[in-house]
C-alpha cells in the first residue's frame, strides 16, 4: 500500500488532557438535567432514570440485557 492511500485512511487524533473530564462533566450535566434519559431503573420501589448507553458500557450483563 502506497504511502498515499495510507494517508487517506488515518483519522485525526485529539490530544486532549483534560477530555476524559470534560467528558464527566458533560455526562454529570445531562443527569442533573435529566437529559437523554432513556430508561427507569427500579430498585426498591425507587425509579432511577438512567441512560442505557452509560449502563452498557458501565457492565457487560447489563448490555446484553438491553440489546
């Protein structure tokens, strides 16, 4: 493969020291917002909105649950 069409293939990087926390505090704002809650947990007759993505990444168990 050509150094060209190699070149076409790689994205771009983000180099960002502080993304992992801008990321939390972006997710922390949706909760407190309740924004982009697509679901209810229900433990012990208390209803949780929650966003599945969160929780499937969160545990493998509960990804295949809400596949």
């Amino acid at each position: 493969m050509s150094s060209t069409s190699e070149s076409k293939r790689v994205g771009s990087v983000v180099s960002d020291p502080q993304h992992a926390r801008k990321i939390m505090t972006a997710l922390r704002s949706f909760q407190l917002e309740q924004c982009f809650q697509d679901a209810v947990l229900v433990i012990d007759d208390e209803e949780i909105p929650v966003q599945k993505n969160i929780l499937a990444a969160a545990s493998p168990y509960i990804r295949y649950v809400v596949e």
